[in-house]
C-alpha cells in the first residue's frame, strides 16, 4: 500500500503571499523506517530524561553522605533526642547550638549557607 501525502507550503515574497504545492507518495518500507525511527527517538529521549532526573538525587546524596561525616558525631551528642524527625528538625536543632557543634560540622554548614 503506497500512501500519497500533499502538502501546501505559505511563501513570502516581496510581491505578495504565494503558496507552493507538492505531494509525494511513500511506500511501505519507509513507513516502516520512520516508525522505527520515531520509536527509537521517544526511547533515546525517555532515557535521557532518566540521567538527567537521576543527576539531582545524585547530588543529593554526596550532600548528605558529606553531612553525615562532618555532623554524624554532633547529631549524636547534641541533638540526639531529634534523631528520625526529618532532616528540618535536626538543622533547627544545629542551628540552636552553634556553639556547641564541633569545628567539622560548623564548617560543613556554613559552606552549604545554613550556619551564620
């Protein structure tokens, strides 16, 4: 089955507004080919969303590992009735006792801006 595509295109020129007319026909094969294409381009793009969604979480993560290792002490020592109530909570408690952080982790929150 050979399908028949017309296709009227607006041209602009300084003489006025012309429209230039074409058709083609497509055979079977080259449907096939543009199927193929088309399936292999929304495949390509779905997976490149994923690196890309995945880049973020990431980063995340080295941020938090980063945390854990400069305040992992200090959430135990001086904020440890706050352990398991969210990350919120235990920055609240940091915050409350600058003073008492040690020097690792007052300098890991002041680096990411949640010390002053």
């Amino acid at each position: 089955m050979i399908r028949a595509l017309a296709v009227r295109v607006p041209l602009f020129h300084r003489d006025g507004m012309h429209t230039l007319a074409f058709s083609y026909k497509q055979s079977p094969e080259a449907s096939l080919v543009q199927s193929r294409a088309k399936f292999l381009a929304v495949v390509a793009l779905s997976i490149g969303t994923l690196l890309i969604a995945s880049a973020p979480s990431q980063a995340q993560d080295d941020m938090r590992a980063r945390g854990d290792r400069a305040c992992g002490v200090d959430a135990k020592r001086v904020c440890k009735k706050f352990n398991g109530q969210g990350d919120m909570v235990m920055l609240s408690c940091f915050q409350q006792n600058k003073v008492r952080l040690s020097r690792s982790c007052s300098k890991f929150l002041t680096s990411i801006g949640q010390l002053h």
